[in-house]
C-alpha cells in the first residue's frame, strides 16, 4: 500500500478570503513537505469555469513542483481527453516528464462535467470514443517515431515529437469505477483510479468492482504485475477523533456541496460507508487495510478540501508520515510506476 497526497483545488475566495494566489502557493508547499515526510506521489485535477477546481493547467504547477521536489511523483488526475488535442498532451507532458528526471504520473478521463463540455463547445455524447481516438494519438506520438493518423476525430500526417518523456513507458490510468468502464479500461490493458464515493456504496461494492477489472484485464491477456488501483479518499488525521471531526466536518460538507452533477451527501453518508479516512491513526490504518483488502494499491489522499486551513493540513500530514506510513511499512514498497 502506498499513500499520496490528492488536491482538486476547489477554492472559495469570496466565502473564505482565500485568494486562489495563496492556495496555489500553499498547495506547493504541501508538495514540498509530502516529498520530504516520504508520500510516494502527488496527484493535481484539473478542471474548468467553478470554483470547484481552480487549476486548469495542472503542467504549470506540476513543473514549478518538480522543480522544488526530489523523489514524489508527480501526477494529473485527470486530463480530459475530449478538450484537448492530443499531440498538445503528448508534447506537454513528455515535457514535464523530461524536467522531473522521469516522475510523471499520467490520469486521463472523457470527462463528466456538463458545464465544462458547454464551455469548451465539446458535444459530450461522444467522449468515449473521442477518448480512445486521442488516447491512440499519445501513445504513437510518445514512440519518438515519425507517424501517422486516420481516426475518426483527429488525423495527422507524418509528424514526430523531438522532446519524448524520459521514462521508457509512461505509467497511465484512466478515470473510472463503474463496473462496465472498470472491465472495459481492463480489456484495454490500462490501470484504473477514481473516488470511491462518487461510484460505490460500500468497500464491498468497491471490491467486487475491482475484481472484475482484473479479471477482465487477465482474461485479456495483460500483465497482472502492472495493476495499481489508486482510490482518492478525503483524509484529516488527529490525535483524538472528536479533534478530527471538529476540525475536518464542515470543510468535508462544503466540498460535498460544491461538487457538482455528484452524488449528494453530507459527511455522515461518507462515514456510513466507510469512505472517508478521518479519525485517529490506529482508525484510519484499519480503513486502510480494509480498502487493501478490497484489491486498492495505492490511496490518494485528499487533505487539502473545503477551505481547510493550510496549517491543519500540514499538521495531518506529518501525523499520518509519523504514525500512520510505518504500518504500511512504505520504504520497502516499490514507487507508483
């Protein structure tokens, strides 16, 4: 099991008085300290016109952080194919993959906010195979090879990128927890990611999700081996419980609230179903093994939500690198790549 640090960026400058300014800065600073304190990577969203999610370059910070950090890896979660075109992708992140001696980190999605698609003037009912047709374009250009494309959206000739990522095989994920997106993305050969809240009811349900993946994945002939499962889970971690909730509830609440076109809840519909990992270290160790158990290699975890001051954020991530990273005995386990 390996533990990284996740930040979606929602920011409220006119509730909270937080400029988006000073959580960019805070958030690399967040960065900064996880590389230190030994969390395995670091995940950036993207996203577009809301408050929801203020960084919509997430390339730009990522490279100011690869310039401060030494050994995190460094990923998006997610790049939402259908807005792009995809040598612009292919080109920027074998960029970013170059200046970070190789620790990119690569999710990708067909994306699911109606309000993004309306503003990028993309028709949605065709993202998935908008998706796969962008996909295809990546991964030739990423040969470093001279190539050719005749899809069905996008079409080049005889092109080739002279920057390349550094690493032999950039490790990508493709966001989705529905059972039929999960065997489908297994088929395909890829690794799967996702917040469990949004597409589970249950660590159980979640189980039986993940199995079918990778059973779908090995039926198709793949590399068990190269399966990793990262789930993103809001984290606060405290001394005592009655600390945790105090401090982390009403930042998990407006989270909830601003996140749109998701599943409605509060924070006690997450604590219900065992999806959120607040409490005390001994509590949040057994959650985690019970989402080990449930076929998870790797939790991203989401600290930085709602608002919460940046001070309380850093204070949970040192109790979890303290108390909560020697259970899952992290300087024997391989990098997330």
């Amino acid at each position: 099991m390996e533990l990284g640090l996740f930040t979606v960026f929602d920011n409220y400058k006119e509730k909270l008085g937080r400029s988006h300014e000073q959580l960019l800065n805070e958030v690399l600073e967040q960065t900064v300290l996880a590389d230190e304190l030994g969390y395995s990577s670091v995940w950036f969203a993207e996203h577009h016109f809301s408050e929801y999610g203020i960084l919509t370059t997430p390339t730009l910070l990522l490279a100011a952080a690869a310039e401060r950090t030494k050994n995190i890896r460094l990923g998006v979660s997610i790049v939402t194919l259908p807005f792009k075109n995809p040598i612009q992708v292919a080109e920027d992140y074998a960029l970013l993959d170059v200046l970070s001696n190789g620790r990119v980190n690569l999710g990708l999605g067909s994306g699911y906010l109606p309000h993004e698609f309306a503003g990028f003037g993309v028709e949605g009912k065709d993202k998935a195979l908008r998706f796969n047709d962008s996909l295809a374009v990546i991964e030739k250009a990423w040969t470093g090879e001279e190539f050719s494309h005749d899809g069905d959206y996008y079409q080049f000739s005889n092109i080739k990128l002279e920057v390349v990522p550094k690493q032999k095989k950039v490790p990508i994920w493709i966001g989705t927890l529905s059972q039929r997106g999960a065997e489908y993305v297994g088929q395909m050969g890829y690794n799967i990611m996702g917040v469990p809240y949004v597409a589970s009811s249950s660590i159980a349900e979640l189980k039986t999700i993940i199995t079918g993946y990778k059973a779908a994945r090995k039926d198709a002939g793949h590399e068990e081996s190269e399966v990793k499962v990262p789930l993103a889970l809001h984290t606060f971690v405290a001394e005592t419980r009655e600390e945790a909730e105090r401090i982390s509830k009403e930042h998990v609440n407006l989270y909830l609230d601003t996140r749109q076109y998701g599943r409605s809840a509060q924070f006690e519909d997450l604590e219900a179903k065992e999806q959120l990992l607040i409490g005390t270290p001994d509590e949040v160790i057994e959650r985690i093994k019970k989402y080990q158990d449930a076929g998870c290699e790797h939790i991203m975890m989401l600290m930085n939500f709602g608002g919460i001051p940046h001070e309380e954020v850093m204070k949970s991530m040192k109790l979890v690198a303290e108390k909560v990273m020697p259970a899952f005995d992290q300087s024997k386990q391989a990098v997330l790549s």
